[in-house]
C-alpha cells in the first residue's frame, strides 16, 4: 500500500468491520517509518521508527500502551489502548501523533509528549457526550422507536421519562421499561442506585439488554439515529410530550466544536437480538432490602450504590407486553 497522508476513520472502520488486518504507511520514503495499523483481530496501533540514538515514548496514563518492536529490520515504537471500547477517540489521538512526526519532523518521544499534553488540557475541561452515555441514549431511542411502533409516536413520547431523571427509561400505562446497552459481547450491565431494578407498586418492570457493534458502512451514528427520532417526532406527535423531547434532541444535537472529543462518526448497529427480561426474582439485583440488614444509623451513611450485573444466558421473559415484541432497529 502506498504511503498517505493520514488514515481516515472511515477507512479504518471498514477494516475494523469486516475484521481484515492491514497496514497503512503515513510518512513518505525520505521520512521516519510511521505505520498506522489494524489487526485481524480488529485492534489499531501506530508504528513509529526509532533511531538508534531515540529512545521509547513513554506512557504516563495505564489506557495507553507503549512497548518496543521489531519489524522489517527496524526498532520501532508501537502504541496501543487496552480499552478497545475507546478506539474511535485513540484514533484520533494516533493520527495526532502521526502528524507531528511526518508534518512537523518531532521524534516519536517528543510527538507522543506533545500530543498527550494536548489531550490532557482538552481531558480537564467538560467533555460533550462521553461514549458510554451515548451509547446509553442510543438504546433508549430503539426502545422508543419499538413504542412507536406499537403505540404510536405520541404513546412514545409520553412514555418517555429519561428526560425527566425518574428510575425508570419508559414508563407506559401498564408497565414499566428499563434499557440497559452494552457494545461488549457479554451482556453486563451497570444499575446505578437500589431502585432502578425494582417494580413500581402494582406495576411490572421489564429490562431490555441491548447489544451493539460497529457496524461498518451499514452502520448508524448516534446523530443519525437521534435527527430520525426528532423528524418523526416533529410529524406524529404534539402538545408538552413533544415541547419536552424536542429541546432535548435538540441540546443533545448541538454540535461541540471547541472539543475534539465531540466527534460523531462511529456507525452502530445491533449485535444481537435483545434481551427482554422480567424484573422478579429469578433477576440477579439488589434492591433497598439490603440497607435493611444494616442498623439504621449505618444504612444513612451509604447515599449511592453503583452494580454491575450480566445477564448473560438468561432465559427471555414470557409473553412480554407488545411493545417489547416489536421489531427493534436503530431508528
């Protein structure tokens, strides 16, 4: 392959997708050997020629790794993540230091300095949407595309209650419905608090396990899915339910252009069919009968309780409401 100027995520995505390794060199003949590559196993790293005399980058943050190679002869540095759920941002970050090494002739030490002091002053400031919340908003916007299917936009719009910071994501005449997405191949999740898997009094509760992956060209980004929601919503529904859900689309859209972290390209589809579960016993959670075991004036001292659960294998709730039977898609 011949040398680029830089390696587009587009690109990158594609290889990542259909799972084939491959190399993509940056700088040209005259310059340092800088590789940009994916591997069969669907991870990036940036390959940088050392010279006898430059020594290793080294990695001030345990999310970045940085070990020596071999390779066609050369010493050469490699950089990787161990958090693959970060790729898209440690693109960024590879490209980063790619371009201060062909463009601007810093040694790999030096550019992986630089760059990594750059990011940091970016870190400490709010950052737009974190990964996790976006793909959180993403699995609740399926669920309200499924309601809609079933009930009608305006039925959706007014089950909605994540807006509204209630425990529960959808809340509908009959039942509740909480969504829990996850882009790893188990089905873990995190509860966050003793009352988000407990039933309302008189109320069923439901948990949907969503699962998504990169899904290549084929794929939808998270501004794609949100502006298609807002569309239907703007044709099919009125009064406060679509007021509330417009200005939140409308603030999660609002593009952050002062932070590079912000970007919005990585396409998403679903991994597997969904997981509809009942929320009873046969359900592993914790609930506010466990403060109960503690004296009183012990229990008043724990203000938040976080968990991860995985439900894994789980048989599928039975005959469960027909919103939950509808077909769920990235809307």
């Amino acid at each position: 392959m011949t040398a680029d100027s830089k390696a587009d995520w587009s690109q990158i995505e594609h290889f990542l997708h259909a799972g084939r390794g491959t190399t993509i060199p940056l700088g040209g003949s005259a310059l340092p050997r800088v590789d940009y590559v994916v591997t069969d196993d669907r991870d990036i790293a940036l390959h940088l020629e050392l010279t006898s005399r430059q020594r290793l980058p080294r990695s001030p943050h345990p999310l970045i790794q940085v070990e020596e190679i071999a390779y066609d002869g050369m010493r050469m540095a490699r950089l990787k993540t161990t958090q693959r759920q970060l790729l898209r941002d440690f693109h960024d970050l590879l490209c980063a230091v790619a371009d201060r090494v062909v463009d601007r002739g810093r040694t790999p030490d030096q550019a992986f300095s630089e760059t990594v002091q750059a990011w940091r002053a970016l870190l400490d400031k709010p950052r737009a949407m974190s990964l996790e919340k976006r793909i959180g908003l993403m699995g609740e916007l399926v669920m309200l595309t499924a309601i809609a299917t079933s009930h009608g936009w305006q039925t959706a719009a007014e089950s909605w209650r994540g807006s509204h910071g209630e425990e529960h994501d959808f809340g509908l005449p009959s039942y509740d419905i909480e969504v829990k997405t996850t882009t790893a191949e188990a089905r873990s999740h995190t509860i966050h608090g003793l009352s988000q898997l407990t039933p309302s009094t008189d109320r069923p509760l439901w948990l949907v396990s969503l699962q998504l992956t990169r899904g290549g060209a084929h794929g939808r980004t998270f501004t794609q899915c949100a502006s298609s929601v807002q569309e239907q919503l703007a044709q099919h529904t009125t009064g406060a339910a679509l007021d509330t859900l417009e200005q939140r689309l409308a603030a999660i859209l609002q593009p952050d252009t002062s932070n590079i972290l912000s970007t919005d390209d990585e396409r998403w589809s679903l991994r597997s069919t969904p997981l509809v579960l009942m929320v009873d016993d046969r359900l592993p959670r914790l609930d506010q009968s466990l403060l109960r075991l503690l004296p009183a004036e012990l229990a008043a001292r724990i203000s938040k309780v976080d968990y991860n659960i995985d439900v894994t294998g789980l048989p599928a709730g039975l005959e469960p409401p027909a919103a939950l039977q509808s077909e769920f898609v990235l809307p």
